[in-house]
C-alpha cells in the first residue's frame, strides 16, 4: 500500500528545488550587503512562547498550531513562525550584551494547521529577517530597504509593499476603544469570531477576511487617527527616508497583521499570481516584545517572506530559473569503455566539473538522446576504438562537431577543456 505525503505538507522536488536555491542565494547575497548574520533556529519550542508573543487571540495560536504534549509533560510546538524564537534566542543567548543593534536572517519551514489552497500550506518555508536594539526611524527604514532590495534581487515585478503605523503603548488604548465602540454599534453585522473577539482583541476586526467585516471596514477607525506625536512623528520620518531613497510604500490604513506583537510602522508585500493568498511577506515593529519575553527593554522590527508564494509570483511571470546542467555526459559503449568512463567521471568530479554518466550498455542513440535532455555542451564518447587508441572523443553539442581523439584518455580536466577551446577557436577561424 502506498503511503502518501499529509495533507498541507508538500515534498519540493528537484525540479522545482533549483528555484529555492536561487531564491536562497539571492537573499544570502543581498542580506551580506546589509551587515546581517544568519541564525538556524530550531524547529521545536515551548507552546508558550507563541500564546505569549502572537497572541492567545491570535488565529495562528488558536486554531493553528501543532502542538503537543512530550513524554515529559513539556506543552511543545512546531513553530508557526521565526519572530519568537528569534527573540527566546537573543534573550538566552544575551546578545545584548556584546552587541547594540544585533541583525539576523533566517531560513527554513514553519507550521500552520490552515486550511490548504494555492500558497497556503501547513508546512511552508519563510525567508526572515530581525533586527534588535533601536527603535529609530532609520532602522525602520533600513530594513524597508532591504526588503524593497530583496524583492527587485528576486525580479518579483508587481511586488507592493504597504504600510501603516500601529501606534504605541500610548496611543493604542485611544485606538482599541475606539475600535470596541465601533465594533459594539456593529455588533450584529460582524462574523461570530469577531463578535467574539470584539472585546478581548479588537485589532482583529481589521484583518478578518470574512465578507461581511471586510465590507463594514471602510466605515472602521483608523490608527493613523489615533497615533500620539511621537509615533506619528516617527512614522512620517520612516516614510521620508524612504521616499528619499526611492522605496515606493503604500498607506494602509487599515493594515493591522495577524500577529499580536506589532507596534508602530507595519508592513505587507503583496504581488502578483498567488490568487486570494495574495500577500508574499509581511512584517513591522515589536519594542515590547524582547522584554516580555523575559529580556531587557530591547526594540525589534523584521520581516518575513514566504518562499512558495515567491516561488508561485516568479512562476506566474515566467521568470527563468538557472537550471543546473552537466558539462560533460560520458558515453561509453561496451564493459572496457565504461571501466574507463567510471574512472575518467570520477576524475573530473574531483577537478571540478558537473558531469553525469551513462551505464548499463545503452546504445549511443539513446546515451545522446539523454545527453540533450540534460543540455550538457559535451558529451565524451569512449568506443572500443578510442579505449584501444586511449584517446577520448568528443561530440560539441553547440557546434554540432565531433572531435575525434581530442584528448588522452587519462588527460585531466584543464587539458581536454584547453584542447575543446582550441579545437573550436581553429574551426572559428577557418
Ligand atoms: P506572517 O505574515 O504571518 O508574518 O508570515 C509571513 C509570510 O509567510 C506571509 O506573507 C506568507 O508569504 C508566508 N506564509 C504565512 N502563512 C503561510 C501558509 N500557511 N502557507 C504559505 N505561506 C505562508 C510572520 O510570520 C512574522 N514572523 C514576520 C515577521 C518577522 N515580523 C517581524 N519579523
């Protein structure tokens, strides 16, 4: 009986891996340029470090999570995101202490029992980013930067970042209450979940995706309504350092993000080609967060990108992949032909170059019809003649020419690659 994948829980295949990679590499490439270190977070941690971070209200820690109860008794979980383990990492770890802005990356899957569809699944891959230790508007837009950096490193072309300001420990109750009233007059209007979650977690009401909240939401107050001189002073700043540098941003007013731990300048990207599960990334800032984890009185903002959405946006614009491809395929006929190729393909190997063989006795039809579909540019034929002879002969895919004898059959890598340029630089000029 076959045993199939779990729902929600896709295998990435090598097909499709080769475009993880470049966005890996990419991001690595753009993350080096703005000072930042990479940390490999676990994948397992304590329940309670989510219900105390996104939020006990929160979709994610209600309905989402995997969590269990180990042999010990221990509440654990699957991670649903990077943000809290980042911040349980910088607080054990006191990074603090031998650093006063800490800038980290991350890469890697987390878990979410949603409901499947197209970019949303129950194991899915983020590309992260935190930074710890300032709360001025310089960081905010840095690390706007380095997002708007990322998406043009990537090629994503329709990618819109939108922003707004979630105000702070002062200004937000002035919002929440307003929010609550308003809720309150609209009572009978909004989703049983809203109603619900009216009085505990009200910043709710904006982001629920029910049809009936989000055609009430218009009428809704908005935060920028509500935000003391200090964070509106802030959020002004970010956006003129931003447009100063050239980073278009969109005002959302009613942007609020499904996580608890925000204050101030949040941010979504959405693009396009994901259908209804439109946003690719997301992130804003957490001052409060650090310390209510334990840790000292340390700001925070970062960011997270999800990889199969990005992988879906590229997809859906036709964007190339660098498709990996052999240099050499080696083609033997007959049992001393491929004693000879098993050796000469390990040897290459060893020098350097990506090289694929043939075995089992396939005729050369079919060894050369299998050499095109890997795009190699080589193919080294090794015949009885040429294992007699000890020579190698070459086929030249580009230039569909055979170059008979081109090199010793124990040559290394430099000596048949330099013979194979010669060969065609002669043919060039003749
Ligand atoms: P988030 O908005 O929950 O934020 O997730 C960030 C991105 O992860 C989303 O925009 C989306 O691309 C991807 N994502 C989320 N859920 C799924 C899913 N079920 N299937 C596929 N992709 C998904 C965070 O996780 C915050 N930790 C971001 C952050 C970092 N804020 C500050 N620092």
């Amino acid at each position: 009986m076959k045993i199939p994948s779990v729902k929600g829980f896709h295998d990435v295949l090598p097909g499709e891996s080769a475009r993880w990679s470049q966005l890996e590499s990419t991001a690595r490439a753009v993350f080096d340029r703005y000072n930042f270190g990479e940390i490999r977070l676990p994948i397992v941690e304590r329940a309670d470090l989510f219900r105390r971070s996104v939020g006990e209200t929160s979709d994610i820690v209600e309905k989402e999570m995997y969590a269990f109860t180990d042999r010990d008794g221990t509440d654990l979980t699957l991670r649903p995101e990077g943000t809290a383990s980042a911040v349980r990492s910088y607080v054990e770890h006191a990074m603090q202490a031998s650093e006063p802005v800490t800038k980290m990356y991350y890469f890697g899957p987390m878990f979410r029992r949603e409901r499947p569809q197209k970019g949303r699944l129950r194991q899915f891959s983020q590309i992260g980013a935190e930074v710890f230790g300032r709360d001025d508007p310089a960081i905010d837009a840095e690390v706007l930067l380095l997002l708007d950096d990322l998406l043009h490193a990537f090629g994503v072309e329709s990618g819109e970042i939108g922003v707004n300001t979630l105000g702070c420990v002062e200004c937000r109750p002035g919002f929440r209450a307003a929010l609550v009233a308003w809720g309150e007059s609209r009572r009978e209007e909004l989703c049983a979940d809203c109603q619900r979650r009216l009085q505990q977690n009200p910043l709710r009401l904006l982001d629920c995706k029910q049809k009936q909240c989000v055609a009430l939401r218009p009428e809704a107050p908005k935060m920028t309504d509500h935000t003391c001189a200090a964070c509106r002073e802030h959020f002004d700043r970010v956006l003129e350092l931003c447009a100063v540098e050239g980073v278009e941003l969109v005002l959302q007013p009613y942007m609020v993000r499904g996580l608890d731990y925000y204050c101030r300048t949040a941010f979504e990207v959405v693009a396009q080609g994901l259908g209804s599960q439109n946003a690719v990334g997301g992130g804003g800032r957490y001052d409060g967060l650090v310390r209510s984890l334990g840790g000292p009185a340390v700001a925070g903002i970062g960011f997270a990108l999800g990889v199969e959405r990005l992988a879906l946006v590229l997809e859906a614009q036709g964007a190339e992949v660098d498709k990996a491809k052999p240099e050499f395929f080696v083609a033997p006929l007959g049992a001393a032909a491929e004693a000879a190729a098993f050796s000469l393909t390990h040897r290459f190997r060893a020098g350097g170059a990506r090289v694929e063989m043939d075995s089992g006795g396939k005729s050369l039809k079919s060894q050369m019809r299998r050499a095109g579909k890997l795009d190699a540019p080589y193919v080294i034929i090794l015949g009885e003649d040429e294992v007699a002879e000890g020579v190698m002969t070459v086929r030249d895919m580009r230039a569909r020419a055979d170059r008979r004898g081109v090199a010793p059959l124990d040559a290394d890598l430099a000596t048949l690659r330099a013979a194979l340029a010669s060969a065609a630089s002669v043919e060039e000029r003749a």
